[in-house]
C-alpha cells in the first residue's frame, strides 16, 4: 500500500483548512446559508451517542438559542491538526471552543473532522465530536 504523505497535499491540506475556517465563521455569523455550503451532503455527525445524517436545510435558526447552544455565542479552533491528508480528502484532529458572551468559556471539545473536495467543492463530509 502507497501511503500519501501531507507534504505531498499542500494545496488540498490549505483547502480543507479554509473549509473549516468559513465553517466556524459561518456558524459564529448564524448564517446557516454560508454555513451550509461548507458542508458535502450528505454530510455525516457523530455526536451525542448518536449519528445524524445532515442534508441541505437541516439546520434551523432556532438551534442556536437551545439546548447546547442555550448560552452560546460564538466558538473558535484551538487545535487543528491533519492526521491524513491525500488530493480529495483530508483528516483532521480538532478541538474547539465555546464561549459566552462575556467571553467565559462553556467547554472544549475534541473532535475529528473528515473534508472532502466533490465536483471541485471542499466540504465538511463528516465529523465526530465530544460536543453535546
């Protein structure tokens, strides 16, 4: 078996990150538009005890006023690291932050983020996380 190194993938390492960075300015901005399209659907979420399949308008404005989100403002990377990265799809090794207001932190969570490129477009395939 051929093993892709990431020196070999800097152009699609430098595209999944900037697929996770309009993902998170997106979801700060509550703009689920811009949001969504960060996304490869079907996109899948392991989270929670549970896997959900996420398809175009799946996200809802209310979700960011309940439930996890209740106290939420905003979040931000603390980590990002690629685990595995070949010219279509790169893994990447997460942690994020979600903080209040008043800027207080509500918890970190560790995640793995799968970014894919389909019909030319970098998305968010799937992603599983600690977060509730």
């Amino acid at each position: 078996m051929t093993e892709v190194k990431d020196r070999e993938t800097p152009e699609a390492i430098a595209a999944a990150m900037k697929c996770l960075d309009d993902f998170m300015a997106a979801f700060n901005a509550r703009d689920l538009e811009a949001w969504g399209k960060t996304f490869n659907y079907p996109s899948v979420r392991f989270a929670s005890g549970a896997m959900v399949i996420i398809e175009p308008g799946y996200h809802k404005p209310e979700m960011f006023g309940r439930g996890a989100l209740a106290e939420w403002d905003h979040s931000a990377w603390q980590r990002r690291d690629v685990i595995h990265a070949g010219p279509d799809k790169v893994h990447i090794d997460t942690r994020f932050a979600r903080y209040r207001n008043d800027g207080s932190i509500i918890g970190g969570f560790d995640s793995i983020y799968v970014v894919t490129k389909e019909n030319g477009h970098w998305g968010v395939k799937a992603r599983s996380s600690f977060a509730p």
